[in-house]
C-alpha cells in the first residue's frame, strides 16, 4: 500500500467519525487496557528531617576552650561566641590576652590544624555547646611578645615609623583575612597596599 493510499483510507475513517463527542458521552471503564501498578521504587537513603531553625536572637551560644600543654602552657575559656565565630577571631582574642602573634599560631581541633576561615558551627553539631581546641606556638615561649600595658598617653612609634614595622603589616593581614576570609586575597592586597607605601616616595 503506498502512503498516499495509506492516508486516503485513514481519512475516510475519520470522515466517519463524530467530528466531537456529544455532551452525555460515557466511557466504559472496562473497555480499558488493563495496564500494571506503577510502584515508585524506595530510597536507598531515608529522607532526614528538617533541622529546626533558630529565631533569631536565640542563636546557641558555645564555649570555646583553648589549651595548651606544652610551652607555653594555656588554659583560656571564651564563653558566649556565637556559631558564626571564625577560628581567626578565636586567634585574635587569645594573641590579646597572650600576646602571642596570630601568625604564630596554630589552633587544633582533635588533633588536626583548622583553617582560620572555619566558623564554628562548621566543627560542631547542633546538639554541642562547646568546642575544644589545642594550640601549637610556633617557636614555643620566644614567640611571646609582651603586651604593653594599657594607659591613655600613647607610647612606643607612631606615624611613619608604624608602617615601617613588620607587625602592623601582620596586622594588616589579620585584619584583612578576618574580613575576607580567604589567605590568598588577604595576603595579596597586603603586599599591593605596602608596595604603594614604600613606592610612595
């Protein structure tokens, strides 16, 4: 049969045809196909529940422990850090109460180095409200700067002679890599700000 026949002979089927089915038309359910269940198949993983959210201003505090058994020995607890704390804000506040610089220090958690852009709620569950760390120094004792006592006349360099120290560079990257939170771009607008401070002359 050649398709031009093929299609005259499904046309005159249609021709007769109802063009649209009337208003009281009924479809037997048992002139059906009979067609098998479809079953979704199971999960290999059950779902897991919804955390609940907290509301905010409820937001769980932790306890941070900072210890250290070796030299120098520490023993320095922050309460109240929320879980958004980052390791370098831990470093910071214990190089304050320390002196310690932030750059030589190391901070553990059971046994493995933590990166300073790590938050705290990354290293905890919800159901834990303290978190431990160890802290290495490195160069031990001798690393250990003495904090200058606090008083409303400023002592020590001021001006220029600040900028040509290495600890406020440090300390400009600190700042820097607690906003960003990432090594790289802290360290290298701290090299593009201290190039254009010594190119400046």
């Amino acid at each position: 049969m050649t398709e031009v026949s093929f299609a005259k002979s499904f046309l005159a089927a249609l021709d007769s045809r109802p063009l649209k089915l009337s208003t009281d038309h009924v479809e037997d359910p048992k002139s059906y196909p009979a067609r098998g269940a479809y079953i979704l198949p199971k999960m290999p993983k059950p779902m897991t529940k919804r955390k609940a959210t907290s509301i905010p201003g409820q937001e769980r505090s932790l306890t941070v422990a900072v210890k250290s058994l070796r030299n120098p020995p520490l023993d320095i607890k922050l309460l109240s850090q929320t879980p958004n704390t980052s390791v370098l804000d831990v470093k910071t506040v214990v190089s304050q109460e320390t002196g310690i610089p932030v750059d030589k220090m190391k901070l553990l958690h059971k046994k493995k180095p933590i990166q300073d852009s790590k938050v705290l709620k990354d290293l905890t569950t919800e159901a834990e409200t303290s978190v431990e760390f160890s802290v290495m120094v490195m160069g031990g004792a001798a690393a250990i700067r003495s904090v200058p006592a606090q008083s409303n006349v400023a002592q020590g360099q001021s001006g220029g002679e600040v900028l040509d120290t290495k600890e406020f560079w440090d300390d400009l990257r600190g700042f820097l890599l607690q906003r960003i939170r990432d090594e790289k771009t802290a360290g290298d607008l701290t090299d593009t700000f201290q190039a254009a401070w010594k190119a400046r002359a």
